[in-house]
C-alpha cells in the first residue's frame, strides 16, 4: 500500500501526567476512502482534525459503522509492540459484512496502523502499564437520506496515549445481572463492533451504576435466562474447578482478549467449556460455593475481576470479593506478553 503523508508544523504537547481514556488524541490520523466502483483508495497520514460531514450523512441517520479498538505497547527495551492486530481486522471484516460495509484487506491495514504508530512513536508513554491505544472505524459517507447500503465510505484510524485502566491497582467490581433490558439478540448485531450495540447499552449501565455497580451482566433476548457477557466484555467463570464461558452464538462479540484467554487456559491444561450457561446455574454456583472466579476480559481492562454479583435484590461475593488465582495468572501472563516483560511462545506480540 503507498500512504501519502501530509505533515503537520503545529504539535500539540504531550501529556505529562494521566490523562482520562480517551481523551487527548495525538497530532496525526490515517484516512482512506471508498466508492462503489474504485474500491478503497487515497491512504493518507495527515495531521488529526475534525470531519466536514453534511447533515443529511448516511451515518448519522442510519448508523453505518462499525470500529475496532487495540493497542500499541512499549517494551523494556524500548521498542514498541502491538498484539494481534491481524485478529483486530478479520474481526473488522466480519463486522463490514453485518453492516452491508466493504470489507478490508487485512494486511493493508496493519501496515496503516504500523505506518501510523511508528509517525507517533513518540506519544507511545513509558510508564509502567501505559499504552497508546488506536481506534480504527469506518463509517458511511453518503449524502442522502433513505435506508440503504452507502456507496462511499471513510475509513479512519485514530490515537490517544492511555495510563492503566486499574489506577488503584487490580480491584474486584461489583456486577447487577441485568432484567429488563437486552444488548443484542441471535440475527442481529450482536457480534459485530458497531456503535449501535454499544448505544443499546446505556440505560442498563446508566442504572446499574445509579446503584453502585460498575457493569451489568447481560443475558440472552430471547429466554431472558442465558448469560451473554458483562458490560462492554465477554465473561468467564470459574465453576466446581472448570473455566465455562459463553458459546458465541451470534449475539455475542468474539473478543481477541476471551480467544487469547482460552488459549492460554487451554495450553495451560485447564478444563474450559464455551457452552450455554443460564443465570439459574450461576446464581446456584454462587449460593452453594462452587463459583470459584468470574472475570470479564477486553482490550482495555485485559482482565477484570468480579467481586460482587446481584440478581433479583440478592447479593453474592465472589472469592471472598478478592481476585481469584486463575484470573490473576491470565492478568500476568496477558499484560507479560503484551508489554514484552514475558516469553511469547505464541507469536502474538509484533514489533513496529
């Protein structure tokens, strides 16, 4: 692929302390278009600003667009790594195909990301646990107001230097299994990442954290009676000595952390099921001692403990509401490989 780059004289400062995710971009962005017809064209680094969109844009009626989130990390060497990125876009493509988007090619766009990052090594933070966190999205650029697929479309990826989402260190989070609303159901958008899902989402968060929980734990929309994942993360517990997650089943979002984490789980000789798993059998698990862990997993917590679950006004501490041994390990070993500190006998860590 051969990016055009278009430099910038006017840098911003770089942070000199935490800054909240997601909130302070760095000076450049990559764009690359596409028209029905031509295919994608015209990649270009250029210096990071805003988008001049008409009112009547496709995206903003229809919500056409899907995004991916990873990271870039730097070693104790210095260099800096990413990790899995190709995992990152055959996800993106199977999103593209849900949402009626042209679909990528995979390579080109872990070159983009390659070509972007080393631009910005500069942003990428040096503090323990910190990372420089990239956003690509795509999203329908059609002026015209009708429910249809867009025929042009821009393709952006963005960055933003990020500190460890534990700040306190790794802390248990409390959980509400969430009744009335749904995130997704079997034929829809659920395994895709699309803004929509996450909009969905709101309301039961908005409540949950209302009465001081950090996440709600999603069940299926149909029975209502299947867990499905936790906030915006798959989720894995640790019942009667077996690791069970929930099958994907198309309203679920694969996730390149929950991969990762079964194949470490695997390799390490753990028994792991990926099955159905109602609310009743996990209630029941945690009122008779057999529901040893849970944990949720995704790019930006990795791993994050659960301490707390609710369901139907009842309370259930989870390990005593202190991570559990299994979850601790994967912690360790993710954020090893990930970081450089750790053996990485899969191949997953890429240098820049």
């Amino acid at each position: 692929m051969n990016i055009r780059y278009e430099y910038t004289t006017h840098f911003k400062p770089k942070p000199t302390g935490p800054v909240a995710f997601g909130t302070y971009m760095t000076d450049y962005m990559f764009l690359m278009n596409y028209e029905t017809g031509k295919g994608w064209y015209d990649p270009r680094i250029v210096p990071y600003g805003p988008f001049q969109i008409d009112p009547a844009c496709t995206v903003l009626h229809y919500a056409q667009e899907i995004f991916e989130g990873m990271k870039a990390y730097r070693d104790p060497n210095g260099d800096i790594r990413l990790f899995r990125p190709e995992e990152n876009f055959k996800r993106m493509n199977r999103s593209c195909d849900r949402m009626c988007i042209p679909q990528v090619n995979v390579d080109d766009c872990v070159e983009a990301v390659k070509a972007l990052v080393k631009l910005e090594q500069d942003w990428v933070p040096r503090e323990k646990d910190t990372s420089l966190y990239i956003r690509p999205f795509i999203f329908a650029t059609d002026n015209h107001i009708g429910v249809h697929a867009s025929h042009t479309y821009l393709f952006a990826i963005i960055l933003c230097p990020v500190g460890s989402y534990y700040p306190e260190g790794l802390a248990p989070v409390k959980i509400m299994i969430e009744e009335e609303d749904v995130r997704a159901v079997r034929g829809g958008t659920g395994f895709t990442k699309c803004g929509g899902n996450y909009a969905a989402s709101l309301r039961a968060g908005d409540r949950a954290e209302k009465q001081g929980y950090s996440q709600v734990l999603w069940l299926d929309g149909v029975e209502r009676k299947y867990i499905e994942e936790v906030g915006a993360m798959n989720v894995f517990f640790k019942i009667s000595g077996q690791i069970v997650t929930p099958a994907l089943s198309g309203s679920i979002l694969p996730g390149i952390t929950r991969m990762s984490c079964l194949e470490l789980l695997r390799s390490w000789g753990y028994p792991v099921s990926e099955r159905r798993l109602s609310v009743d059998e996990l209630v029941s698990a945690a009122r008779d001692g057999s529901l040893e862990e849970a944990f949720g997993s995704g790019t930006a917590a990795v791993v994050s403990p659960i301490g707390e679950l609710s369901f139907h006004g009842e309370h259930f501490t989870v390990n005593g509401g202190k991570i559990g041994p299994v979850t601790q390990k994967l912690y360790d070993e993710l954020t090893g490989i990930q970081w450089g500190r750790r053996e990485d006998p899969f191949g997953w860590s890429v240098k820049i």
